[in-house]
C-alpha cells in the first residue's frame, strides 16, 4: 500500500469515528428533563442501539423509565409501572 492510500485509509477511519462520536447523545442530559430529576442523580442501564436509535433505562430516586431516541427525532421516556 503506497503513502497515499495509506493516508487515506487513516482519514476516513478518523472521520468515522469523530462523526459517530459527535453523533452519541448525553443519556443523563436528555432524560433529565423530561423525567424531572437532576441529571446527577440518574443511572442509566440497558442501554443500547448503534447510530440511528438508542434506547436505554433511567433510575432515578427508586423510579424507573424507559427511554428512547430515534436520530433527527426526540428523546421519549416512559414511566415503568415496576418499581425498583
């Protein structure tokens, strides 16, 4: 592999992972506000999804809730009827 491919290669690789980087969301953060509890006090678990989507789940003071979020969309999150 000649300097230039080499080089290449090593910019798309880097352009990747500071897009996919840039592209993650704060779970604490978004969840905070919408389930009403201060996002230091928030444990996130379960969490999971790739690019386009994540979902995961948020404790908060003995509360839980299932969150989701589409890219280009919102977070949602949705009160657990278990407790923990």
């Amino acid at each position: 592999m000649d300097y230039f491919a080499k080089i290449s290669v090593f910019l798309t690789l880097a352009y990747t992972v500071l897009v996919l980087t840039g592209c993650t969301i704060n779970k604490e953060k978004y969840t905070s506000g919408l389930i009403g509890c201060p996002e230091n006090m928030i444990v996130v678990t379960e969490s999971s999804g790739g690019f386009m989507a994540n979902t995961w789940t948020a404790n908060c003071d003995g509360r839980i809730f299932y969150c989701t979020y589409r890219s280009g969309s919102r977070v949602d999150c949705t009160e657990s009827i278990l407790k923990e």
